[in-house]
C-alpha cells in the first residue's frame, strides 16, 4: 500500500481525510511519522501556505506527502476571513473566538453567502501537484450542532439543511471541500 505523510498536527483533518481516502492509501499525520514541527502558514494565498508545508515535509523526509490549507471565504466580507481563518480573532485562537469574531462581523447582513476552499499539495517522487475543492453554502445567525471543528457550527452547504457541525463525518463528506480535493488526489495517485 502506497504511504504518504499529511503534513499537519490536526487530528479532525487527519480524520476527515481517511475517511474520503476509504482505506486505498495509508497517511500518516506528522506525529504518526514522528515529526515534532509546527510549520508557518505565513503567506497570503492558501496555495502558497500547502505547498511551503508539503515542501518542508519533503525536504525533511525525502518521502511522498501532502498537505492542505483551507479558508472560509464570506461573500459580505469580501473574503475574508481567507486564508487567516484558524487565526481570524487574532493571534492562536480557539475555534469559538473566530466563530465569535464572523457572526459580530457580518451582523444582521442578509447576504450569509460563504464558501470553504481547500487546496491538497501532493509531493511525489519530487514532483509538485495541487488539488482544489470548494464547497459552497451560507453562515448561519447562531451556531447549530456539536460535531467537527473550526466553522461546522455556522455553516450550511448549499443543498443540505444541516450545519456541518450537525452531520456524521460521512454526511459532511458528502458536501466537504476538503473531500472534493481529497477525491482529485485520489483520482490522481490510481493513475499513476
């Protein structure tokens, strides 16, 4: 079985990303691969944040990984908060000082229309890919649901009306940004 290192600490992603890979590929999170690194996310676009990740990993290790960076885009709020959303309310914050942070921002603004961007950069055998998924949908006014991590609770996708923080992991797989560009990298590593 091919094995691929997932550069990053985050178990709920390590989690999510299991599940869209159904057992075809074994990932090992960072700390699985004995890494003790938090790697920077300085740059202001997320492709540029996934592919400094995938890169140190790499060069550290000299082994197939990837990586990914994702960001709640808010069409009121011109995008933002982007690429900073998993530090949003400034600083290393906790999930509900951005979520906080969002529903002050955006008020009683009638326009809720949001989108989750992911983009997966694959390092294999040196060679550079990158994958994008988008998963469209609205901020609720309050949080709903118990279940996930970062913005799950005020957020809806377009054709569900479920927040993701109300759904099994398989029904947020359903939908999940980070699935879609989960399934391009699948989709490419069965071609090679």
């Amino acid at each position: 079985m091919n094995e691929l290192i997932f550069a990053t600490n985050n178990q709920h992603k390590v989690e999510e990303v299991n599940v869209a890979l159904k057992g075809m590929f074994a990932i090992k999170s960072l700390k699985e691969a004995g890494i003790d690194i938090d790697i920077p996310e300085p740059y202001e676009t997320l492709e540029e944040n996934a592919l400094t990740k995938a890169r140190t990993i790499f060069q550290l290790t000299n082994t197939d990984c990837f990586s990914e960076d994702t960001g709640l885009e808010v069409e009121a709020l011109n995008g933002t908060p982007g690429v900073k959303s998993a530090r949003y309310a400034d600083g290393d914050t906790r999930y509900k000082d951005n979520i906080d942070k969002l529903l002050v921002e955006l008020g009683s603004n009638t326009n809720r229309s949001a989108q989750f961007k992911t983009i997966i950069t694959l390092i294999k055998e040196g060679n550079e890919y990158m994958f994008e998924g988008i998963c469209k949908g609205e901020i609720l006014k309050e949080r709903r649901g118990v279940s996930g991590f970062g913005y799950d609770s005020v957020f809806v996708p377009v054709g569900s009306n479920k927040a993701f923080a109300e759904m099994t992991i398989e029904e947020k797989n359903e939908f999940s940004h980070r699935r879609k560009a989960a399934d391009k990298l699948i989709d490419f590593l069965l071609l090679l």
